[in-house]
C-alpha cells in the first residue's frame, strides 16, 4: 500500500464533531478504497502479538501452568479477547479520522497524550526484555548480562534508526519471529509434550472461572489483564495500523530513518490536524464497512490467534516439564530450570535451542516496546506541542529511541538490579493506564464520531468490562505494592 498526498484544495467536515479547541479541524477527504482481500493488510496484528509474545508467554503464563496445572488457561482466553475489543476501538478512531488514539484523547484535554507517554515511560523505562533476554544468552554463551543487555539495547537502537521505513523493518522482523517459534513449538509438541498434558488441557475449558488457590489473586488478574500486550502497547495500534495505510490513516506520513529514508509529503494545510470523510456519501460508507470487516479479521487471525496459541503450547510444555517442581520463582530463572528439564528429558540441544528462541523472543519484544514508546512519544510530540516547528515526527523519533537506549545502558552500567522503585511504578501505573484509556476510547467513539461509525451494541459492554478488569487490577495492585513496600 502506499501513502496518498497531493489532493485539491481540502475542505472541512461537519459529520464529525470532533472538538477543535486543543487541535484543529481535519481534512475532507474520500476514504481510500480497501483491499480485495485482508491478505495486503495483514501486519499490524502479528507486530502486536509479536511484541506481545514476550514474558508473560514465556515465564508468567508458564510459571502458573507449573504450580496450578491448565485450569486457568480460560483467562488468556479473556484477556486477549478483552484487548481485541480494546485494539479495535483504537483503530476504529484511527480508521475514521487518520489520528492516534492518544491524538484524539488530546481533543478533550491538552495533556492526556502527555499522561500516557508518561505511563508509558514509567511502565517501560526499565529494559527488563533486554536484560531477561540477555540472561538467557549467558545460560548458553556465559558472559555478563549487563554488558550483553548493553549491546542489545544499542543493536535496537541501530535497527529502529537506520531502517528506510522503520514499521517496515519491524514488520518483517516479528513475522520472522513468529516463524522462529512456530517451527520450534512444532518439534516441541513432537519431542516434549507429553500425553497426560494434553489430556489435562480441557481443565482450561471446564473450570472456566475458576481462580487456583495455589497462586494469588494479584498474579491471577495481571495475567489475565496483560495476556498478548497491555500498557501504552495497545494504544500504538493506530500508529501501526496508520503506518500500514489503513482508511484515513494512508494520508498521514510514515514515521522513516532520518538518515536512509525519505521523508513523506504531510498535509496540504499545515492547520489540518487529521482526515475524515462524508458518511452520508453512499461509497465512503461501503468502504467504511469494508474496512471495519478487514481490519477485525485481521486482528483476530494476527493478534487473538497467534496469542492464545502460544500461551497454549507455553503453558503445555511448562505443565509437561516441570509441573510440581518446587521452588520456582516467578522470573527469568523459571527458564533456566524449564531449559535444564528439557536438556534431561530431551537432549541438550533442545534445552540449548529452547534458550535460545526465547532470548530471541524477548529480544525482538524489547525491540517493539522501545518502537512503540518513542512512537508514541513522537506523535504526541509532533502533533500537540510541536506542530509549528519545523521538526518531523521521524526526527523526533529518531532521538527518542537513541534516549531510552541511552537511559537503559545508565541502568545497567550503574549495576542496577531490577531497581524497585522502577518496578512498583511500572506494576501501579500499566493496570491504572489501561483502566484510563479503556473510559477514554468508550468516550471518544461515543462522542467523535458520526452516528454510522460510532461504537455500540456489545462493544460497548465490552469496553465497560475493560474499565472494571483494569479498575480492579489497578486497585490490587497499588494496594499490594503499598502493602509489600511500606
């Protein structure tokens, strides 16, 4: 797909009652036609369930298969199926109007894309994905994690910077992933799961509801809360669905290297903040609904699919391995016994292999998460507090990565051990964010949209689940961490 620019001289619309005091009216436009079919389009979801497919896959969901077996494998179901209602009204906006989320957010105040860059931050600011990834490289190179962690910040840094079109290069890095663990799940139903675990796996189905006494309530809802993503994660599918040209959003320029790519044309007015199109036109709404139907098949067949699979067949090898084994811990060194268990049962280069993918793994999830924390970033940058100043939203983009790389090697060079303040703020703020945006997104596609595009029905039941799931978890957790720390 390719982004639209050079349009005649653009009007304003009144179907959308957009409010104009923090940013300016959009553009009219037509919305551009989808594609035939959802194969063109498919992308945004896997570079979801990509970043996504990070520790809560790899340790969290394993770790409680390993101490309560497969019963509560119902709630990745609910979790991730709560995030994809979350992600399509995140995309419903952008869809319609070519703004983010958090851009439309800034229509009702100022600041609010400012609160979730912050959240952001604070949840991310710790690179706990390069440093888990980087320990488990030592577990089959040795070496020191903090400086193989080091490397691996800079070497996400010089990836997100040098790449032509940056969504591209990510793109085409989780797809690779996600076939990475897709071939080495395929040899580890074949050589490690065993039978009696499959056999346990519909206790997923039959004790839906059911919470196992053997772990805490708090670890219980996180999972289901952050099962496939979670925190400001969800709120960049509109920069990566706009990167993808999806409806309004292929008129906005893609955020590129400043160094190999080549900037896009922006909007004819420099006073346009976004794009809409006429609902009352008859074709604009049969793409409308044309898009609408792409967009959540491919979610669903990306994003939900590729999610519940994974922690499926996580969660079945963990059962098949260590099941009852006592004295794990709920980190990185889970891994480290999971893989020496499957050195013994296996053979040592599948304990060997199994590392590997996981580092991997976490590598390419610490790729996203600094991707979609100076994205985010950028456009809030660019669009509320910068849009009068010559600088681009990929310069600005362009610092903003090399300053979380640079942050993260602080932390680790300073010899930092998972600092606590960093992680009580990252446990509060992640549940008390999404608890925010999930009203937020219910607001704005309420209130922004043209009553043809506007959510309803069981969505918006949906949406009021996310405020309470978010609600309850944030309330647990600050209230646990109030508890455990003071």
């Amino acid at each position: 797909m390719t982004h639209a620019s050079g349009h005649a001289t653009p009007t304003h619309s009144s179907a959308f009652p957009l409010r104009t005091q923090n940013l300016p009216a959009p553009e009219l436009r037509e919305l551009p036609a989808p594609p035939r079919r959802v194969w063109p389009i498919i992308g945004p979801g896997v570079v979801a369930a990509g970043v996504g497919l990070s520790s809560g896959e790899f340790i969290l969901w394993p770790y409680i298969a390993s101490q309560a077996g497969l019963v509560f494998l119902w709630g990745a179901v609910v979790g991730v199926l709560t995030q994809w209602f979350i992600n399509m009204e995140v995309e419903r906006y952008t869809l319609a109007t070519g703004e983010t989320a958090v851009s439309g957010f800034n229509r009702y105040w100022k600041h609010w894309g400012a609160v979730m860059v912050v959240f952001t931050y604070a949840a991310n600011l710790w690179p706990g994905w390069a440093t888990s990834s980087a320990t488990m490289l030592s577990y089959v190179f040795g070496g020191d994690p903090a400086i193989i962690g080091i490397c691996l910040l800079a070497a996400i840094g010089a990836m997100l910077t040098l790449a032509p079109v940056v969504y591209n290069a990510l793109e085409k890095l989780l797809f690779f992933k996600l076939a990475v663990v897709a071939v080495f799940f395929v040899l580890a139903v074949l050589l490690a799961v065993e039978a009696s675990s499959w056999g346990d796996l519909p206790d997923g189905a039959t004790h839906f509801g059911r919470m196992p006494t053997e772990l805490s309530v708090a670890v219980l809802m996180g999972a289901i809360a952050y099962a496939g993503a979670g925190g400001g994660q969800n709120l960049c599918q509109s920069n990566w669905i706009r990167d993808k040209g999806f409806g309004m959003g292929r008129y906005v320029p893609r955020v590129v290297s400043p160094i190999t790519g080549k900037e896009e044309a922006a909007s004819t007015t420099e006073a346009a903040a976004g794009y809409v199109f006429d609902p009352a036109d008859r074709e604009n709404m049969s793409r409308w609904r044309r898009w609408w139907r792409l967009a959540n098949l491919e979610q669903g067949m990306t994003f939900v699919l590729v999610t519940i699979v994974t922690i499926v067949l996580t969660s079945l090898l963990a059962h098949s391995t260590v099941f009852g084994m006592e004295g794990l811990a709920n980190d990185v060194s889970f891994v480290e016994a999971e893989g020496e268990e499957l050195k013994s049962t296996v053979g040592g280069w599948f304990g060997t292999t199994f590392w590997l993918i996981g580092a991997f793994s976490l590598f390419t999830a610490a790729t996203g998460i600094v991707d979609y924390t100076s994205r985010m970033a950028a456009d809030i940058l660019k669009s509320t507090y910068l849009r009068r100043r010559p600088v681009t939203e990929s310069k600005l983009y362009f610092w903003l990565v090399w300053g979380v790389v640079a942050v993260g090697a602080a932390i680790l060079l300073a010899g930092f051990d998972q600092p606590l303040v960093l992680l009580v703020i990252s446990a509060c703020v992640s549940g008390l964010m999404m608890f925010v945006y999930s009203i937020l997104l219910l607001v704005l596609n309420r209130k922004s949209l043209p009553r043809p595009l506007k959510i309803r029905n069981y969505r918006v039941a949906a949406l009021i689940w996310a405020v309470l799931l978010y609600g309850t978890l944030a309330a647990l957790t600050i209230r646990q961490q109030y508890i455990d720390n003071f």
